[in-house]
C-alpha cells in the first residue's frame, strides 16, 4: 500500500521522466532542422565568411552527399570550389571547376567558374619551384605556365563583361613576362655555347609573342648580338636601331652609344631578368 509520500515520489519520478523525454524530442527536432538543405548551406556560408575554409569544405560536401539535385546543388558546387581554392588545393579545384563548366554552361555565375578554374591553373604554375627550386617563376618548367596563360586567356575573351576580368589580365602580365624570360634563360645557355641561330631563334619567341614585356629590350640585345655573331648586318643594324629608338635608358647605351654585354663575365642582363637567381 502506496503512502502519501511514495505516491508525491512516483509521480515525480514520472514527470521527471516526461522532461527528459520532452527534451529528447525538442533535441531531435533540432538536429533535423540542422540536417535540411538550407540548414546545411547557411552553416557553410557561416564558415565561408569566417574563412573556416576546411570546416566549409565538409559541410558543402556534406550538402552534395545529402542533396545532390537539391535546389543549393549548383550554388554549393561553386562555393565547394571556391573553398578548395582558399585552402591551396589548386589541382582539386581545377578538377572541380572544369567539371562545373561542363555541367554547368548556362549557370548565371559560371563566369567565376570559368575564373577560378584558370587562376588555379596560374596558382599550381606559381607554386611549382621546378627542378632547380627557385622561387623566380621564369626558372620553372613553362608548360604549366602556358596552360595558366591559354586558360586565363580563354576566360576572358569568353567573359569580356566579367567583373573577374581584370585580375585575370593581371595573371596573364605575369605569366608573359615569366615565359618571355624563361626564353632569354634558355637563350643565355645557346649564347655560351655559341649556339648563335638558337639564341636568335628564343629571342624572336620574344619579340613575336610577348611584345611589350619587360624582357623585350633583353631580347633585343640577344638578337642584335646573334646577328652579329652570324655576320648579318643589315638585320644587326635594324635590330640595333629598334633598340635604341624603342629603349634608350637600356644598360648597353650606359656610355652614350652601344657597348656590348660581357656575356663570359658578369651575366649582368641575365641577372637582371632572374632577380639574382642565376649563379
């Protein structure tokens, strides 16, 4: 027989229990609303704006498991590259990228697509010391540097409008002047072996397709002494010429006329175009 007492304790007892329970629920539906598309995009747009980018990448992947053809699939495959991107991952995001342009080709922001896609081609170029280590771009392997330009380049004749334009020209400055040098290192190994038509050969890549550069005036003098060196003239002469009209304040006209550079001494222009790299 139950006393007054024992009855106040059971039915505290089962309203205890009904407040764990109450709060087991309450705890559920919570998760579930954490565990809806929105909830999982919002948390990752919260990680984004924090710079959180790892933290990011597994909630968008996350999001791609869960709702694959949900309504935030197309926009949280971009934000997945775009974080990919941030955390120095250039090689997955430009396997991400290219297959969002593909997919994608009528996405109202696949121009950033198309943007991120060629700048971590440029990233991957900048991040690759080479064989020699160096930091200097020019001393590195030009193939993925050409593929950076091609990319880059690509992306902004198909975007002329893209508010992503102008940084990708920016890129492309640098990869110029980066392969053009790279042609006047390779140009330097022909000259010391007297390899004179080789030399002219790397220093008319040069002119021809990075005109403007930097190391345009460099590829000038490499030229007006290669035609020199091959006994023709009149091609030194009108090379000469250009030189000295296109680029007075150059380093061979320091004495007020022509002096050619002592390529067995100093390697002075050749030092000048790797930052000092060079040994």
């Amino acid at each position: 027989m139950f006393t007054v007492a024992q009855s106040a304790k059971k039915v505290s007892q089962i309203a205890f229990l009904a407040f764990v329970v109450l709060l087991t629920g309450c705890a559920s539906f919570g998760n579930k609303v954490k565990d809806t598309e929105s909830g999982y995009y919002e948390a990752a747009q919260t990680y984004l704006d924090q710079r959180n980018y790892s933290l990011a990448i597994e909630r968008l992947t996350d999001l791609q498991s869960r709702f694959p053809f949900g309504r935030f699939a197309q926009a949280s495959a971009l934000d997945l590259i775009y974080a990919r991107y941030q955390s120095n991952d250039f090689a997955t995001a430009l396997i991400e990228a290219d297959r969002f342009t593909r997919l994608n080709p009528d996405y109202p922001s696949v121009d950033y697509a198309w943007f991120l896609r060629s700048m971590s081609y440029y990233r991957l170029f900048l991040a690759n010391r080479g064989i020699f280590g160096k930091v200097d771009p020019a001393m590195r392997s030009p193939e993925q540097g050409q593929k950076a330009f091609f990319a880059l380049l690509e992306f902004s004749d198909q975007f002329p409008e893209s508010v992503y334009r102008e940084p990708a020209l920016t890129a492309m400055i640098v990869l110029k002047d980066a392969l053009a040098r790279h042609e006047l290192i390779v140009a330097d190994f022909y000259i010391r072996r007297g390899a004179w038509v080789a030399a002219a050969e790397r220093a008319q890549v040069v002119i021809q397709h990075y005109p403007g550069v930097s190391a345009e005036a460099d590829a000038l003098v490499v030229l007006t002494e290669a035609y020199g060196a091959l006994e023709l003239d009149k091609d030194r002469q009108i090379t000469l010429t250009r030189l000295q009209t296109t680029y007075p304040d150059h380093a061979v006209f320091a004495s007020g006329s022509y002096q050619a550079p002592k390529w067995a001494e100093d390697r002075w222009w050749v030092k000048l175009l790797t930052l000092g790299l060079t040994s």
